[in-house]
C-alpha cells in the first residue's frame, strides 16, 4: 500500500525544473504527481512517478540530489466533503499529515491524493478500517 516518491532538491534559478523534467522526459519517465515546495534559495520537487527506480537512477546520474520516501495514494470521493472524510480518519487515529497534494488525473468518480505522514502503517490501518481505498504501487504506476 506504500508508493515511493521522490525528491528532488533544486536551487531556485530558472531552468532548473525544466532540465527535471526534460531528463525524465528523454529517459521515458512518465510523472503521475508532483509537488514544488520552496523558499528564496531552494525548492523540493516531489513526484510520483511510472519507475521510481529509474526516476532515482537518472536523476542520480544527472546530478541532482534525489531521495526516495514512502508514502500513500488514496482515493478521494469527488463529492463536497471528500477530503474532509480521510482527513476525519487520519485525525481519530491521532496521525499527523505532514503534507498532502493532488494527481494529475483521476478516477471517474475520485480524485487521488498523496499523503505523507508521520506513522504510515496507521495511517493505511485506519483509512482501511473507514472504508477508504489505499491504491498499491501497480494501481499507481500504471496510472
């Protein structure tokens, strides 16, 4: 139920997130999600990604700084209040999200969020035991 993602550390000055994504790009990586958080020197690009492994490999060989972390997808019901639902799950079971954002696409009739958070195998427990459905890694890459 984990999914791995990456990060990638980048000096703020223009071009940086363009040769990310171009040497993605030429390698045949396919970005499902990202996430850009920044400062005034620095930004943190979190992806998700069809090949994780890879993704490591050639930012690695590419020169950037790249970690790998584990996380959880979840499926969102697209309905007003959705979100609010897994948060409530999260909140009873007393686990803190250190951050959450948004796929690209989505299922017909849910949105897909990843979650980080503290205690990831409570977390997968108690949005299980509320129903919520946790997408595997395959579910993910193959989006």
């Amino acid at each position: 139920m984990k999914v791995k993602q990456m990060s990638v550390f980048l000096e703020n000055k223009s071009g940086r997130l363009a040769q990310v994504t171009r040497v993605l790009g030429e390698n045949g990586v396919n970005i499902r999600a990202l996430s850009i958080a920044d400062t005034t020197d620095f930004g943190i690009l979190r992806l998700i990604v069809n090949d994780p492994d890879k993704t490591y490999q050639v930012l690695k060989e590419a020169g950037f700084t790249v970690s790998a972390t584990d996380v959880i997808a979840v499926e969102v019901a697209d309905r007003p209040g959705g979100l609010a639902d897994i948060l409530q799950s999260l909140q009873e079971a007393g686990i803190n999200i250190e951050y959450l954002y948004a796929f690209v696409q989505k299922t017909p009739s849910a949105a897909l969020v990843v979650l980080r958070v503290e205690q990831l195998d409570e977390a997968v427990k108690a949005l299980q035991e509320s129903g919520i459905h946790i997408l595997s890694e395959e579910e993910v890459y193959k989006l």
